[in-house]
C-alpha cells in the first residue's frame, strides 16, 4: 500500500490497506491500515470514505497510539465535508 501511496496510486493503496484490514482485523497493522486507507481516500477527496476508515478505527481501536492523529483528521475532514476543493464525495 505505501509504494502504491507514494507512486500516487490511491485507489490502489486503498485495495492494499483494505487486504490488510481484512486479513489482520486484529492484528498490530490494522490500525495503521485503517489510517492509511483513510489517507488515501482524503487523496482522492473521498471523505466519506476517509471518514468512515477514521470512525471504524477509532470504534475498534480507541486505545491506538494513532487515535489522536485519526480524531485530528476526522475533525478536520467534517469542517470541510461541504467544501469541493476537499471533499466530492
């Protein structure tokens, strides 16, 4: 999922992550997976997407050491869900 993310290619870093998520629901990755999905769809301006990877892992892993940075963007993506340069989706 990071090559894909770095290269760019984030509907494809988001098919990564979500394999990670699925395979590893448990595991000490899916946290990390679960932002990095959401990053990618924030990329590609799909909040509502962005938003829903960010409120499943704050629900599932709210003890997370990314649980602040996850609420942070989560914030900042509802202040911005009615603006079109942020979020289309």
């Amino acid at each position: 999922g990071e090559a894909f993310f770095k290269d760019k290619e984030y509907e494809r870093a988001m098919t990564e992550y979500q394999t990670v998520i699925d395979v590893y629901q448990d595991g000490d990755a899916a946290d990390d997976a679960f932002l990095a999905a959401a990053m990618a769809a924030t990329e590609k301006k799909w909040c509502g997407d962005a938003r829903a990877y960010l409120d499943t892992m704050l629900r599932r892993f709210p003890q997370s050491p990314l649980a602040k940075t996850a609420k942070q963007k989560l914030d900042a993506l509802k202040k911005q869900a009615k603006n079109p340069a942020v979020c289309q989706s």
